[in-house]
C-alpha cells in the first residue's frame, strides 16, 4: 500500500514565485480589507506579508494588491481584478492537477516517483524583482545596453554582453524581469543630482526597517512597483528617509541582471 501522491502547486515567474501561501495570503486579504489582518490569519509577520505583497505587485504587469501602509494596526487593502484572476486561475490548475493525480495513483503505484518529477525554477538572492517589457536596445561592438519598462513612465537599463541579449532574446516588445540587489540601489536627494548612474529612478518612501547597523528602505516607484535598497541606519538618518518623503533611486546599469522565463 502506498502513500497517496500530492502536489505542491507553485506558479514561477523569473526569479519569484506564486505558491499556496502567497495565494492564501490574497484570498485573505480580499475577505479582510487588511495587510495586518490578512498576515495574522495566514501566520505571517506584519513584515514577511508586506514583503510577499509588493513581490506580487512587482512580478505581475498590473498590481494584484492595491494597499495603503497602516501599521501594524493595518491599513486599507483591496484585490485588484487582476489578482482576483490570478487566484482563480490558480485555483482551476489546482483542481486539474489534484484529478490528474487520482489518475496517476493507478499507475505509479508500485514504483517510486521521487525521480519522476522535477520542478525548473531559478532562485535568487536579489532584493528586486520587477518585470517588464524590453522598449529598447542599444548595440555596441562588444556590450549592449537594454531598456525595460517596468511600470508606465518607469525604466530600468541593464548593461550586458551582445551575446547575453541574443541568447535571452531581448528584443523589442520581449518580456525580462529585471533583478537588483537592495545592496545596489542607491539613496539620494535633492534636484539636478549628476551622477554616472544610468538609472535614476524617482520615488516615495512607503516603508522604513531600521537594523543596528543598516535600514531597508522602500519606495513607491509608482504603477504599483517597489524598490528595496538597503542603506547604512546612519546614511538613512542623514538623508531623513521617512515614510512620505520623495527620494531617487540610483542604479548602475552593470548592477541590473536581466532574467527571463
């Protein structure tokens, strides 16, 4: 007699996922209006659901959670009609795999079937995960550089070899998930700032985690993108990096790793 088979349903994107608990994490949130509440019924921390939220929001070309930060106390939440799509369709392959595997239990029965089965998937320890639509590319001898349009008025540049665009295919209208390490991202303030950065990317503080020695900032960069950078406690201090307050961010293009699926 063996074990009955089951599946862990995971839909991968690049570099993120969507699992059970991030779609649980929805469905919650779309009967409770709360990030906080929504966090308490799924197990999660008030921090590791606002995290999940904005990865969400980033790994899709609309957001699926349209949220306004309130504290631990919660603030106001809705699914978008997007992420209400998105959990019904994870719910319909659930169901057509769960049948499937009542079907395979008959044949599958007297053999192991550890080896049967992989999952691809890539992971990454980038902080920032933002998809997009490749709008251009640049052509050097050796490098190239391409553009993606993450969110409306909103681009990120990547710096990367012709052979690495040819072999991604990174044409116009492809799409790419742009990854960037929180380390990489850069905080500044003030206008007509003249750096090297080929990315200057303005935003608003929406969130701010202060460590002993280092603070993750968020910000709003608007169509309901984030970006993660983490700063010296000290640096966040002298720059004043409050909730509310507008700040660019600054990325070098050879600091953009550029994923697809």
């Amino acid at each position: 007699m063996t074990d009955d088979l089951s599946a862990s349903l995971t839909f991968r994107r690049g570099a993120a996922r969507v699992g059970l608990e991030r779609v649980a994490l929805i469905e919650a949130v779309a009967e409770l209006g709360s990030i906080s509440a929504a966090a308490r019924r799924v197990g999660l921390s008030y921090k590791a659901a606002w995290d999940a939220v904005q990865a969400l929001n980033n790994l899709f070309e609309t957001p699926l959670i349209a949220a306004v930060p309130g504290g631990q106390k919660g603030g106001a939440a809705t699914v978008t009609p997007k992420g209400r799509a998105v959990v019904a369709a994870f719910a319909r392959v659930r169901g057509e795999i769960d049948a499937a595997l009542l079907k395979l239990e008959s044949h599958v029965a007297a053999a192991p079937v550890g080896d049967l089965f992989w999952s691809l998937g890539m992971r990454t320890s980038a902080r920032n995960a933002l998809r997009g639509r490749v709008s251009r590319v640049s052509e050097g001898e050796v490098s190239a550089e391409v553009t993606l349009d993450v969110a409306p008025g909103v681009q990120i540049t990547a710096s990367l070899t012709r052979r690495s665009v040819a072999d991604l295919g990174l044409t116009p209208g492809a799409p790419a998930i742009a990854l960037i390490k929180a380390s990489f991202v850069i905080l500044a303030r003030g206008e007509g700032l003249r750096t090297s950065a080929r990315n200057q990317i303005p935003g608003v503080v929406t969130r701010r985690e202060d460590g002993q020695v280092t603070s993750e900032i968020v910000l709003d960069i608007g169509g309901g993108k984030t970006l993660v950078a983490t700063v010296t406690r000290e640096g966040a201090e002298d720059l004043g990096l409050a909730p509310g307050e507008a700040v660019t961010a600054l990325v070098k293009a050879p600091h953009v790793i550029l994923a697809v699926e």
